[in-house]
C-alpha cells in the first residue's frame, strides 16, 4: 500500500473548511504544508493512503476523540512565562493597586480574570504569581490571591491536561522565566519542575471554544487573549472581541499579544497607552 502524504488542493479545501467550522483556525493556501505536517501522521495511524479518506473517516464516524486529536495536531500551542513585558507590568501598576483599593473599600469582593487561550497554563500561572508575589512585596495582609478568580481555558484538551498538572520541563523553564520565580513557586524534582500548590490551585481549567457562546463563562474584570485570533479570519477575530466585550465588566481590560494587530477596535474598546505598553479597555456604551 503506498501512502500518498501530499495535500492535494482539493483536500486542502475539505480540511481548511473543516477546521474553519470546528475552530475558527483559518489556513490559507501557503499554510497548506501546516495541516499535511500535521495530519500526516494519522493516515499511517489508521493505515489509510490519502488524505481525502481520513475526511470522510471524521465525518462518517462522528467520533468525538478523532475530532479532538486533529484540532489537538492542527493548533499551535507555543507560549511562554510572563509573555512579552508589559501585561504583567500594567497589571502591577495599573490594575492590581486600583483592585486592591476596591476591595478595600468595600467596591468588590473579588476579581475575575480569563486566560482565553492558556495553551500549557504558562499565561494563567503567570497571573497568579504576579499578583501573589505583588501582595507578599507589598505587604497586603488584606487582600488575598483566593480573592482573585483565575479561569482558564483552550479548545486542546491535550494542553488542558498538562497545564493542570503544573509540571515542567527545563527547556520550558528556560523561556521568560526569572530565577526569582522560579525559586519562589517551584520544586526540582529531577528533570521536572512542579509549581507550588498555592499558585496551581489559583487557577481553574476548562475546556472552551472561543466558537462558542460566552454566557455561562459570567462576567470578567481582566481578560488575556493573547496570540491565538492572530489564526483566525478577521471576521472572526471581530466576532471574538465583541464577545468579549461583552463579557467584560464596566471599566474591564483586555490584553492581546503586544505584536498582535487589532484595527477594530474602536466600536468596543478605548486604547490606553501605558508607558511602553497598551490594553483596551471596555467602552461604557458596549
Ligand atoms: C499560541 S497559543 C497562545 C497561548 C497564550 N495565550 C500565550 O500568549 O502564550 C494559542 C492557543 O489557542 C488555542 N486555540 C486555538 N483555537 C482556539 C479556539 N477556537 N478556542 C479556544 N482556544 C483555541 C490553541 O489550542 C493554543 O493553545
């Protein structure tokens, strides 16, 4: 049996659609070496010769499992700790000391973030030390991180699982993580490192597709959508943000990725620049 492992552009048109419906991943035609990279390895899997047949395997059989493991290969998971500079700078100097101030007196009992797209949890658990190692640095006995609710979510389930774990490995650790976290918040156990409880249990895990309607998520005072509309159509990518918009409370912020474009925004959000970094916050009028 000789397995043909080229996407021919027919086949690329059924799984470049079938992707665009199941999560809003848009390929285009330069891309097309990304889904026959990717996918290749599930015709040797279930022994078929070309890529037309695994099509019509995922639509005949309607299996839940096959559908989860090609979104799992078609995604693109890279991320870091404390991506980019300024989010985590704009939330300890802007965001965190005005929280911190509503609870005092009395605005708020807690605070909402999502991580929308959290990949392997290195965006998620950066929140909660942030905030963590902003309350112990600043003495804040009154306030405390079981205050701030951190939800989570991806559309791969394979990532969900390793984030929740909160284990990892050197070459993860390495990127844009300091020493000083990493000797606070975690523990060597040989090649592994695994994060303190009190951080992993700050966060909760749940399996969302931003396709998805956003009611039942409730409402969120910080949301982080960061390096994952820049794969999805601009059209879809505007459905996302006024989602989002949507979901945020007054006065709540957005963070997209600092070399993401975003050219919609204005019917939603108001740009503030922040010393060398910026974040859209919600109009009162959305
Ligand atoms: C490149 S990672 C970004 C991770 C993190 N936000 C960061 O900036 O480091 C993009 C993540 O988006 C997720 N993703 C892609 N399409 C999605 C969708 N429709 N709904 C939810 N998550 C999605 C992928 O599984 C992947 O983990």
């Amino acid at each position: 049996m000789t397995i043909n492992s080229n996407l021919s552009p027919a086949e690329f048109a059924l799984f470049q659609e079938y992707i665009k419906e199941q999560c809003g991943i848009d390929f285009n035609e330069e891309k097309s070496y990304l889904i026959e990279s990717r996918l290749s390895k599930f015709l040797i899997k279930f022994g078929l010769t070309n890529f037309e047949e695994l099509y019509r395997m995922l639509n005949k059989q309607k299996d839940v499992g096959l559908a989860e493991e090609i979104i799992d290969a078609i995604t693109t998971n890279e991320t870091l700790w404390f991506r980019d500079k300024t989010p985590w700078m704009i939330l300890e100097e802007v965001l965190l000391p005005a929280y911190i101030d509503e609870i005092r007196k009395g605005q708020r009992s807690k605070v909402r973030i999502w991580s929308a797209a959290c990949s392997t949890g290195q965006e998620p658990y950066s929140i909660a030390m942030c905030i963590d190692s902003y309350l112990k640095r600043f003495r804040v006995q009154d306030v405390t991180l079981s205050q701030f609710e951190i939800l989570a979510t991806d559309i791969s389930t394979t990532v969900l699982k390793l984030a929740r774990m909160g284990k990892y490995d050197s070459i993860s650790m390495a990127r844009g993580l300091e020493s000083e976290y990493r000797d606070t918040y975690f523990r060597q156990e040989g090649r592994i490192w695994k994060l303190a409880d009190t951080i992993k249990d700050a966060v909760v895990f749940r399996q969302f597709n931003l396709q998805n309607s956003f009611i039942g998520l409730g409402n969120f005072d910080t949301v982080f959508c960061r390096y994952v509309t820049i794969y999805f159509s601009e059209q879809f990518k505007k459905v996302v943000f006024s989602k989002i918009a949507n979901a945020l409370t007054e006065q709540g912020v957005l963070f997209i990725g600092n070399s993401e474009i975003f050219f919609d925004y204005k019917e939603n959000y108001e740009m503030t620049q922040y010393k060398n970094g910026a974040f859209f916050r919600v109009r009162g009028d959305s």
